[in-house]
C-alpha cells in the first residue's frame, strides 16, 4: 500500500481542495496522514469532517506550534505510515486524478521520485479557493486559456503523460528539480537515512537533504515529470531566514562525499 504524507500549515481552504482531489483518485489503494506542523482548530475540524466520509483512511498528526518543524512531524508521519512506499505532498497542491496511479507506476526497488509543479498565479488561485468543490474536468477545461492568460506555467504536462524508462533516471546527485511537495520513496530506505534532519528548522532545503542522503545510499533518482505534475497554489513566500544556512549545511554534505 502506499501512504501519502500530506504536510500542511494554517492553511484549510487549501487542504480542502487537496483532499478533494486524494479522494478523486483512480487509484484508491492508499492512505492520507496529515503531517500538521502545529495549525489552529479549522484544521483539524476540516480533518475530521473528511475522515466521515473519505474512502480512504486520513489519519492527523498534529505537533504545537513552535516555529517551522516540519521535518519534525514528517518524521512522525513516516513512522505511522501503514505503507511500504511513502508519497510526499504538500496542502497547498492539488492533485490529478492519476497522480497515485502514475506515482505506483514509478515506483520500483533502488529508486526515489521526485515529481514536478505547476505553478498557478494569485488570481487563478483566488478563483480555485472560491470553488465550492475541486473538479478536475472544469479546470481542464478552461486549462488552455489560463496557459495563455499566464494563469498557469504548463499546459502540456496535464495533456501528456509518459510511462518509466531509463531517461527519467539521474546520473548524478543535483540540486535542481527537488520539491518536497511531490516526491516519493520506500518507507525502509527513508527508516535507513534517519527521515528528514530535524536539526534543520526554518524553510528550505530540507528536501534536497533528503534527496541527497538517500542518493548517498545508493538510490538512484527518477524524475517524475510528465507524469505526476501537481497545482500549486499561490502564495507569498515563506521566511527564508534560515535557508542560506540550511543550504550550507547541505553544501557541506556534498563535498565531504565527493571524491
């Protein structure tokens, strides 16, 4: 079985529509774990109106509210997953009605994933939120002309799909293309690197530390694009006061590995 982890901050207008979309599936042979880093009651009310009517097991983990942490309650998450391969999403993406099927598809022995984004614009957002229910079909439809508008950054990721191969696989560790918000692994290879580095508080890069010490294990990476693209919403930047030194501390692992 596959467990979805599903980070998520002070968000429910979000998370609502990120639901709706996991329990769109094709594919429903999965869980939801709701790795909350400390959100207020919405959040949890909007957890519990899901979890009646879900068919799907949503399991909430919440931690309180002391900062950034969100290596923290990932690893927590990772602990209670009930699966052997672990998808990583973000509550501010929605996803496509394949998104668990394609992520199965890749998954295979050796390897972790890491998918792509479409970046969707404020106002294109605003629209979304306003919804009274994520559908995929309406948004496909008028999909073309938020391209054209600017609305959205790609198109042809939601048209075109490709299978596995060996042109997805990375011949080597690199920073690009890493975004904690679609990635996945075997839960026994995340078990062996330890999770996430919870020394590393603040946003930024904590994926790419992942992405690197699971590569330093001898995973090879594959690309998930054009395959696993997810929506991700607007939103303003979050404080990035810690990301240049999470970023060195990376920086630092890499070189004292390379040759």
């Amino acid at each position: 079985m596959i467990s979805l982890i599903l980070a998520t901050y002070n968000w429910p207008q979000a998370l609502k529509l990120c639901l709706e979309s996991l329990i769109s599936q094709s594919d429903l042979n999965f869980e939801v774990i709701v790795a909350d880093d400390g959100s207020t009651t919405p959040t949890k009310e909007l957890v519990e109106a899901f979890q009646k009517t879900s068919p799907i097991p949503i399991t909430h983990l919440w931690q309180e509210d002391q900062g950034f942490r969100k290596s923290q309650i990932l690893n927590q998450a990772i602990q209670r997953a009930k699966g052997d391969y672990l998808v990583f999403l973000d509550g501010d993406c929605i996803v496509q009605p394949s998104f668990i099927a394609r992520h199965r598809q890749l998954s295979q022995a050796g390897y972790l994933v890491t998918g792509s984004r479409i970046l969707l614009n404020e106002s294109l957002t605003k629209k979304l939120l306003a919804w009274p229910n994520w559908d995929f079909k309406r948004f496909m439809s008028q999909a073309l002309m938020e391209r054209i508008k600017g609305g959205i950054n790609k198109y042809l990721p939601l048209k075109i799909q490709m299978g596995d191969g060996t042109w997805r696989h990375y011949k080597k560790f690199i920073w690009r293309r890493i975004k904690g918000c679609n990635m996945a692994c075997w839960k026994t290879d995340a078990l062996a690197i330890g999770g996430f580095d919870q020394s590393m508080t603040g946003w930024g890069h904590e994926d790419a530390d992942f992405v690197f010490r699971l590569s330093n294990i001898g995973l090879i990476r594959k690309s998930g694009s054009w395959s696993t693209e997810v929506l991700h919403l607007f939103h303003k930047i979050n404080d990035q006061s810690h990301a240049a030194e999470n970023a060195r501390r990376v920086r630092e692992k890499i070189l004292a590995k390379a040759p």
